[in-house]
C-alpha cells in the first residue's frame, strides 16, 4: 500500500470508532411521549417556581407570533415576566410584538418590549440586556422562531427545579404548521435536526455531556451570565464553559419544542458556513473540556461534537470521491456513509411518533446532507479570508449574515 491509502484507512478508521461508539450507545436512548403530563399545572405557584420569558428578536416578523401564541397556550402562572429584546429589526417584528401586549396582560402577565441600546448589538447582548429586566431565577430564553409544546412550560421549569439544575433544556424537533405536510426537500433538511436530537445530543446527555441546543435554554439566569460576558455564539461558548468547569446541562429526553427549520438546500448551505466558523473558533475550547473532563466516555463524547457534526460528513464525501481513485479500498470507503445510514435509521425509529419523515428523504439526506456540509467548509475558510478576521473578532466576523 502507498503512504496515501495508509492515510485514508486511518481516517476511516477513525470517524467509524466515533460512529460505533454513538451507534451502540443509541440503543441506551428512550424519548418520553410528548403527552406525558407533570403534576406541577394544579399547584399554587410560589416565587421560588416562577420563572420569566427572554426573547431576542431580529427580522422574526414571519416567526414571532407563532412563538408568542405558543407561550399564551402554556399556563401563564408559572410565568411572571416576557421580555423582548429587538436588535435593531428592519420589518415588522416590533408592531407584530405588539399586538400581543393585551393578551398576554388578559392573563395576568407582562410582555416587556425593548430596544437593544444603540452600543450593543448581537443575540449575546439581547440576552443580557434583556436578562438584566428580569428578577426571578429560573430563566427560559428562547428563539423568535421556537414554537413550545402546551405544556413545555411546566414540564421544563419542573424538570429543572425538581433536580436541581442550573441549566435545562428538552428535545427541539422541526416544526409543522398544523394541517401542513414538509416536502421531501424540506424533510431531508429536517433529518439532521432530528439525529442530532434524538441520537447525538441524547447520548451525551447519557454520560452528562450534551449542548445547550440555543433556542430552547431554562437558565439560572446568575449562573448563566458570567457563560456570556466573552462568547459571541452562546450556545456553544456556554456548552465548552460548563464542561470545562465541570458541570453538565440537563436535557430533558422529551419533545418540548419546535423550531422553523431552513426552507431551502441554498439556505442551509449559509447556516452551515457560519456553523463552521463557529466550530473553528471553538477548537481550543473544545479541547479544553475534553482534557479536564475524567472519564474515557466523556472525553470522546466532547471531542466527538465537530466529529460528528462536521467531519463525519466530510469523511463521507471524501471517501466515495476516493473510490474511482482506490477501488481495492471501496468497501473501507464507504464505511462512514454506510454507519451514517444506519444511524439515521435508528433516528427514524426513534422519531417516528413526533416527526413524520419518509424513508426516502432520510436515504436522500444520508448522501445529499454530507455533500452540503463539506461544501460549507471552503465557503466558511472563503469567508474567514475575505474578513481577514484570523483572530475571530467577535464585533466584525460574527455579524449577522
């Protein structure tokens, strides 16, 4: 064999360890019906189980009142404050905001609407701006395009009270207009929201090392900031803080929320880039939590998260564009992408009663996902160079794109 096959067997080899590994500890994993009720609806609430409501907002007027609706249908007792923090909107969010003042007041609640001041700018400074307005401990903070379950408020506040965290979430599926169907474009979209739910953040949360998802976060709000004073992506700058530090963030293993998901394959393409600068500013943070982190589980699950998320899918395409080039290595080279079928696979089982996703659009996303996702890198490495930002400004690289 000549240096060049040796090389591509040990990466083979290598991304198909970290695919086993979550393959096998899948089948560990259990989603609770999203109908299972709590016991907490019927109890007096005291302030010790109120919890308030931070909304940063920017060009969310096609989302925002769905996700406002979605809070009305929660039981508002449990909440003593919404808060909305506007970043500058260019549309029509502000005076759709509004219109919600009055219903949420009908209900003995109040929804508090903000302007980021004029020398802040960024979700990060939305969610302390508007974290500053609130005075209970337990906060949820929440996306303009999340739809909550019914009963996701008292479910979570529940599950992080009674067990004593500082940092809960649930499970984020996509989101369906009811009566509505998604195409097969939109479902092959979808798909990877859905493994990364059900199969890679449910997993680490086995062994106590999954992600704050960023869209769905219970916080004790205290806690919390001092996880945002030096990040900019909040979602994963809090994840590697808490792990370095020891701590975990709770995920409830149940459907507590849904989020409008990309529409198009060219829309996903630029989320994705912005989620690869994102993991390449994030490398050194990883690595930290992976090296402080005891236990042989935990420091793969931790190292694994770029892996699985971003790797894997190159490993995917670089292994079947390989293959005309080695056809004695084929069956090596397609070990990835037949691992990455069968995982989602499982993720279909798992999924099937919360999300309807066709076995076709799951076939089809095993091969087109992967393509997109590489392709994301050079246009991610194409951006970092015209932004000649190869320090990661925070204030310059990660403006909204």
């Amino acid at each position: 064999m000549v240096v060049i096959e040796y090389l591509l067997l040990g990466i083979v080899i290598f991304i198909s360890c970290f695919q086993m590994f979550y393959l096998v500890e899948s089948l560990r994993v259990e989603i609770v019906p999203t109908m299972v009720k709590p016991a907490l609806r019927d109890v007096a609430p005291d302030r010790e189980k109120q919890m308030s409501i931070v909304i940063p907002v920017y060009k969310a007027d096609s989302t925002i009142c769905a996700c406002l609706e979605s809070i009305l249908a929660n039981s508002l007792a449990l909440v003593d404050k919404v808060v909305v923090v506007l970043d500058r909107c260019p549309d029509s969010s502000k005076q759709r905001i509004c219109e919600f003042i009055s219903k949420f007041a009908a209900q003995s609640t109040t929804l508090e609407i903000l302007d980021l001041p004029s020398k802040m700018s960024g979700k990060v400074q939305a969610l302390l701006y508007g974290g500053h307005q609130v005075t209970t401990e337990s906060v949820l903070l929440l996306d303009a395009d999340i739809i909550l379950e019914s009963t996701a408020i008292e479910i979570l506040l529940q599950f992080h009270l009674e067990n004593h965290h500082s940092f809960s979430s649930g499970l984020i599926y996509p989101y369906v207009a009811k009566g509505e169907s998604h195409s097969t474009t939109q479902q092959i979209i979808c798909t990877n929201r859905l493994y990364r739910q059900s199969i890679l953040q449910l997993v680490k949360n086995l062994h106590g090392v999954a992600n704050f998802p960023g869209g769905l976060q219970m916080v004790n709000f205290t806690a919390y900031r001092q996880l945002l004073v030096d990040g900019f992506l909040e979602d994963l700058t809090a994840t590697y803080q808490v792990l370095a530090a020891g701590g975990m963030i709770a995920i409830l293993p149940q459907v507590l929320a849904y989020e409008v998901e990309r529409k198009t394959l060219l829309g996903l393409f630029f989320q994705r880039v912005r989620w690869t600068i994102g993991a390449i500013q994030h490398l050194p943070n990883q690595l930290a939590a992976a090296r402080v982190r005891a236990g042989i589980a935990k420091k793969i699950l931790i190292l694994s998260y770029h892996l699985m998320w971003e790797f894997q899918h190159y490993m995917i395409v670089l292994g079947l564009v390989c293959i005309p080039f080695y056809p004695q290595l084929s069956l090596a080279l397609c070990t990835p992408l037949l691992l990455y079928s069968i995982t989602i696979l499982r993720m279909q089982f798992l999924t099937q009663s919360d999300y309807h996703n066709s076995w076709f659009a799951a076939l089809l996303h095993c091969l087109i996902h992967p393509c997109i996702i590489t392709a994301a890198l050079p246009g991610s490495i194409l951006y970092l160079l015209r932004k000649r930002s190869f320090m990661f400004e925070t204030t310059t690289l990660f403006q909204r794109i």
